[in-house]
C-alpha cells in the first residue's frame, strides 16, 4: 500500500473507525488508486475474491461499498441498501482465497442530520491487509473474471495476472521478510522455507517463473544467498574456519 494513504487511513481511520473519520477519510481520498477500490454495491464473488488477492499482492488496500467514483474523480455517496453479513462474504470467496488472507469488514450506518449527504446512508469498508509473510496468495478456483491458479496484482486501478517479474518481486519480499522476522534460523531452515515456498506454487505459475525474462526466480535466489550469506559469512571465511591458516 502507498505509504502516504497507508499512513493516512491506518493512523487516521483504523485505529478509530467512527462514522465522523469514515466521513473525514472520505472527504480527503482522491479517487481510486492501486491500494483503493471503490463499488456502488457488492459485487459477484469471483470480482471480489480477484480484487482482494490482487491487493493482497501488493502491499495490501481497501475497498469501500456503497460509493461511486465519477470520471471527474468526484464521489456520489450513494450507499447500500442492506449490510452484507461477513459470514456470507466469507463462504462466497472460500472457494476462491485462501484463509490466509487477512481481511476486515467495517460497517457505517448513519441515521443524523448532521452527516449531511451521507444522513440515512449505510457503507461497509472491506480492508485487506498487508501480509508479507504469507506471500504469494494464489487463486484456489475458477468463477466469473478470475482462474484458477494465479497470481493476481494492481495495476493501474485494476487487477491483473501477475508478469514473471511481478511474481519475482512478490518472492523477494516474501524471502526478505523470511530473512528478517526469522534472523536466528539455521542455514537449512532458511533453505527450507524458501524450497517450501517454491513448492508451494502451482506448476503453471512455475513455468511462467521459468521462463520469464530477467529477473526471474535464479533472481530471487541469487537475493536470498546474498541476505543469508551476510548472516552466515562468506565461503572464504568457510574455508578459513574449517582450514585455520589457510589464507595468506
């Protein structure tokens, strides 16, 4: 997420999501980025589940019912007939996104005078949050707008197969964030999260690492060996620890 409207909507909104910062965060968004999505109402669940692993892969974003964005990037704040439950939201894309992926629902009902044009409105805030360590969210099925087995990401507003490039960039910030929250892991623990994580990703997603252009997946590796090789020392003090005197 874009530090700037990270920091504006997780210090300003998150950490007290009332009506009047809800009203307030609104009033100061400029329209639809990478990191934020804006829907007149709910969408079919294939939509949704792709919009939320594309956000997940990058950083992670909100996406805010019950509002339309014009093309002169004003709002009508048009509000939602009824509250979707959570629960159904949950098994509409279970099919779709792994439980992994970590994401809220906040509601907004307003029902006084004083909210002005959002008086008798409802709006539900749905917040997908950034998850380095559980990187890259794959898609478990196929529905309407998405397929199976891909990495999703934003780009341009919209939400997209993920290049070979993209996928290496999505890989080196999931092995940087193995490197740094897990800094007392032996060299094979290491090696073993990253063959893990490789593993772990669908064969079509593999080819496509495979033969992507530079950088690709050797790319990532040549990363990690670089981060764990600062941690564990270079093969030239290797050989002069295991061969005292050794080098002149």
């Amino acid at each position: 997420m874009n530090p700037q409207i990270k920091d504006h909507f997780y210090d300003q909104f998150l950490k007290e999501p009332t009506k009047d910062n809800f009203r307030d965060f609104m009033k100061k968004s400029c329209g639809e980025l990478n990191e934020m999505d804006f829907k007149e109402t709910w969408i079919d669940k294939g939509p949704l589940a792709k919009i939320m692993l594309a956000m997940a892969n990058n950083g992670g974003g909100i996406i805010i019912f019950g509002v339309k964005e014009n093309e002169d990037n004003t709002f009508d704040v048009l509000g939602l007939d009824n509250l979707k439950d959570t629960a159904d939201i949950s098994n509409s894309i279970s099919r779709l996104v792994s439980s992994s992926l970590d994401y809220e629902v906040f509601n907004f009902v307003f029902d006084s005078d004083v909210y002005g044009e959002f008086e008798n409105k409802k709006f539900q805030i749905m917040v997908i949050h950034d998850t380095p360590e559980r990187l890259p969210f794959v898609s478990l099925g196929q529905s309407e707008k998405i397929e199976k087995d891909v990495i999703y990401v934003r780009r341009g507003t919209k939400s997209e197969k993920a290049t070979s490039e993209e996928i290496n960039r999505i890989i080196e910030r999931k092995i940087a964030t193995i490197y740094s929250e897990n800094t007392d892991m032996s060299l094979d623990q290491h090696l073993e999260q990253l063959k893990k994580l490789y593993s772990e990703l669908p064969q079509k997603i593999r080819v496509l690492v495979r033969k992507g252009s530079q950088p690709n997946f050797a790319a990532a590796l040549k990363v990690f060996g670089e981060r764990i090789g600062a941690l564990y020392g270079t093969p030239d003090e290797y050989e002069e620890k295991d061969n005292p005197g050794a080098r002149i």
